[in-house]
C-alpha cells in the first residue's frame, strides 16, 4: 500500500520527479516538471513488457512551487474512469492501476479529501522533456534522452540511417493515429500542451478530458481553454504544432547542418496528415458500415456530420443507432435525435443507396457497426454524478460505471447510454491542480 500510495519500494530507492519544459496554451514554460507526480520506478508485466509506474497526488516535490502536491478525490476518480475506458476502447493510454484515498483533505475552492491515482504507462517522457534539455541547449542530454526513448519505446530505429529523424517520423505516426481515434469516438483532452503529449503515443494527464454528447466541432469542456486553442476539431492541428516543438528540439541530431535538418524535419512532420486522414477516413468508413470505399464517402461522412451540428444530435447515440438502421431499415431511432425538418433524412436515403453498393450482408454490417461504435462512453454527467457519490462516501455509482464501460460495445440494459437532460449537462471540467 505504501508503495502505491506514497512510492515507497522494497529496496528503498526513492521514486524521482521527472523533469520537463513545456509550451501551456501556445505559451513556453522552460521549466515545469512533475508538481504533483512521481515515477516510483518500472515493473515488468507477465508478457515481458516494461511499464512506468507513476503516482499523481502523492505531495509535494521539487517542481510543486507554490502548489501542496495533492490531488483531490473527484479528479483521480475522473482519471480512473476515462483513462480505463479509453483502453476498453481500443485507444492507447495509461492505464489506471489503483486509486485511494489519503484519509487527507486538500483545499480548492472548499476542502476536499485527498486522494492519489497509481498509473501505468510505456513510458511518462513527453514532448516538454525534450524541450528543457533543448531549452538549455544540452544537446548531450537531447541525445541520452533520444537514445533511451529508441531503446525503450523503439528498438527496431536503432540501426537506421538517421535514428533521430526515424524518431521524429515514428512518433509523428503515432500521435497522427491516436488524435484521430480520439476523434472518432468524440473525445476531447481539453489541455493538449507539450508537457502533456506523451513520446509513446498514449493518451496522458486526464484532466479537464470531456466527451461530446451533442456533436459540435467547436466544443471545449476545458475552465481554462477561453479561447478554443483545443476544440474538438482543433485537436489534429494542435497534435502536429507539438510536434513542431519536438522537432525543433530534435534538429541538433538530425543534422549537423541546421537548414538541412530542418529540411529533414519539415518532411517528417509532412507526413502527419496522411497517417492522419487514413486513420480517420477509414474509421469513419468503419463507424458507416462501409466495407468498400468509394471517392464520394468523405462527402457522405461530411454530410452527416453537417446534419449532426445542425440539429446538436448526440454523437455516440447516432452512430450506434445506425448500426441497427443497417440491420432493420426501420430510422425512427435515429431521426428522433434530429429536430424535425433537419437533413437527416435525406442524408440517410442517400446511405442507404451507398449501402445498396456495398457488398456486406445486412447482419455482417450491423455486427460490424456494433463493433466500433460503443452503446456507452464515460459522458461527462455520469462521471459527475459518481464524484458526488464518492464525497459521500457511497462508490457503488463509481464500480457500477467502471464495469460497464469495459464492455463498451456490448448490449446492456442500464440507464448509463443516456444522454444528459438539460438540468444534468456539464459545461466545464477542470484539472484538479
């Protein structure tokens, strides 16, 4: 218990706040580091494969500054629920190994009880850490720090041509991937700063991460985002300026000569929109039921997506529901979740003519679309409601929500799929610091 909760190991070395710089809404802190985390140190699963094993909440460390180090309950709950319902959902992320509470109170807007999250992860470097070597122009630890990313995360680019370079490209690959699963199933991380992009391709530092509930490309749930720097459909173009900032710290070993090695980089970077768009594209013809492609399906998807903003129809209801039009041809289900005189029928005479040139059977569709369009989601409401449970005392709310989200595509009969009534809809998240 010890160990999860405060780091202590079994052979007394002590757990290390990790170092890193960041850019925090476009603008550079060359100095931010763990102020509330540590890394008790690396276990190795059954299967072979190494893991981080860092605490949020644990107290204060050398990067803390004027903050206590804690975490509250209801944001380490927050964690818990999203980062492992990420998983369920085939997204990479950190997992949530444990949660407890600290028998402490820390004090935001009123006292709170303390808790910390155990998480695990591939690996916590991030972005920002490669920006404070860059930041004090130690280009021996850019290339530690590189070298020890590759051995980790990436042993087959160590004997490459130009192992810097494959880095870059390598994890340009992975962030293009991950920002577009994140898309597809509506998620918004709400602080995509350097300091929390994660060299690992993994979802990282859950804080104020929403899901849509009505579909609206401008949505932000973040208190602190005013401006939409990290909209919903920003996220794509604020994944690839991150990695802007990555290859600017990166240029020293790309090339010895720096207007070749940005010439080098700018390539690299080049090549996120289309990693991106066949991630997304065809996970949009997946979400569709579409097992053929077409030059006209992008339109189509536009469309529906046009439809859904205009008429604020919920995201994740649609898309499931759909899977059942596929199968039954019956749409009431789905246009009860437009207003009337809305697109939607239109756009749905002219899937069904698409579907007509598809070569699935009605069943296989269906089965298909129910596959990767989830019945639940961690909605923003219900995690709500299972934080003013817990402060309660009561986490039956808590471990009813966790079960069902880990068989996301599966049939239930709970309330849980619901979207929110006015009265219960969330408007802004926060992050807990």
């Amino acid at each position: 218990m010890d160990f999860l909760s405060r780091g202590t190991r079994p052979d007394g070395k002590p757990p290390v706040a990790m170092a890193y710089a960041g850019h925090q809404f476009g603008n550079f802190v060359p100095s931010l580091g763990d102020g509330r985390a540590l890394l008790a140190g690396e276990i190795l699963d059954g299967t072979g494969a190494l893991w981080d094993v860092h605490l949020k909440g644990s107290g204060p460390t050398p990067f803390s500054r004027r903050g206590d180090g804690r975490a509250a309950l209801g944001p380490v709950l927050r964690e818990y629920v999203v980062s492992e319902a990420m998983h369920a959902l085939g997204i990479p992320t950190t997992r949530a190994l444990a949660a407890l509470t600290t028998g402490e109170t820390v004090q935001r807007e009123t006292r709170l009880p303390g808790a910390v999250i155990t998480r695990i992860a591939s690996s916590h470097v991030r972005v920002g850490t490669f920006q404070y070597f860059a930041a004090r122009g130690d280009h021996d630890a850019l290339r530690l720090l590189a070298e020890h990313v590759i051995d980790r995360l990436y042993p087959e680019l160590k004997g490459t041509e130009n192992p810097a370079l494959s880095l870059l490209k390598t994890i340009t690959a992975r962030q293009a991937e991950l920002v577009a699963k994140w898309m597809l199933v509506g998620f918004i991380h709400g602080v995509m700063n350097t300091d929390n992009m994660s060299v690992a391709g993994e979802t990282i530092d859950f804080g104020p991460c929403a899901f849509l509930d009505a579909y609206d490309p401008g949505k932000t749930f973040s208190f602190i985002d005013e401006y939409g720097r990290y909209a919903y459909g920003r996220q794509p173009d604020m994944a690839l300026w991150n990695l802007g900032r990555l290859a600017e710290c990166l240029l020293p070993l790309i090339d010895p000569d720096q207007d070749q090695a940005i010439e080098l980089a700018r390539a690299a970077l080049m090549e996120f929109d289309q990693v991106f768009n066949d991630t997304y594209l065809s996970g949009w013809q997946r979400k569709l039921g579409l097992a053929s492609r077409e030059a006209g399906d992008p339109a189509l998807t536009g469309r529906l997506l046009n439809a859904m903003k205009t008429g604020e129809a919920d995201f994740t209801l649609t898309f499931r529901r759909l899977g059942d039009v596929a199968l039954t041809g019956r749409t009431e289900r789905v246009t009860e979740l437009f207003p009337v005189g809305s697109e939607i029928e239109n756009w749905l005479e002219a899937w069904r003519e698409r579907l007509a040139r598809d070569p699935q059977t009605s069943q296989a569709r269906h089965d298909a679309m129910q596959a990767i369009n989830p019945r639940i989601i961690p909605r923003n409401h219900r995690i709500e409601q299972v934080i003013t449970a817990a402060l309660e005392g009561d986490y039956g709310p808590f471990h009813r929500l966790v079960k069902a989200l880990s068989q996301p595509f599966a049939e239930g009969d709970d309330d849980l799929e619901a979207p929110p009534e006015k009265a219960e809809q969330v408007l802004n998240t926060f992050c807990g610091t």
